[in-house]
C-alpha cells in the first residue's frame, strides 16, 4: 500500500472509533453510519486500485538495435 492509502485507511478506522463512541453516548445517526460506510467503500476501492498498479515499471528484453527489418551497414 502506499502512503495516501495508509492515510485513508487509518482516517477510516479513526472515524470508525468515532461513529461507534458517538453511537453508545448519544444514540444511533443514520446518516453517521451512512456516510462510515461511503468511507470504508472508498477506502476498498482506493487499496484495490493501489495494489493492482505494477510497482516499477517493466523493463524492455534485450533485443538488437535499430528497427526490425532495417539493415545496419
């Protein structure tokens, strides 16, 4: 994972920590849950992005220079 996906999914458990505090002291928001629940799926479809991007980019085979079918003099 990278770092802004580190970031989002720490922010996403925080806030997790948070609805579920809110919940017990002062009783269930809809909408709070609601919108947990947009940021743990953002956060899903934001690691799945990030893990399905190669690390490093592929390296060409070795081959011969110039063109295929130039000739060299």
């Amino acid at each position: 994972m990278s770092g802004p996906t580190k970031t989002m999914a720490a922010l996403t458990g925080a806030a997790l920590v948070l609805t579920t505090t809110y919940t017990v002291a002062l009783g269930s928001s809809g909408w709070l849950w609601f919108g947990l629940m947009v940021l743990v799926v953002a956060t899903i479809g934001m690691a799945a992005a990030d893990s399905s991007t190669p690390a490093s980019p592929r390296r060409r085979p070795p081959g011969r220079a110039g063109r295929p079918g130039t000739t060299q003099p």
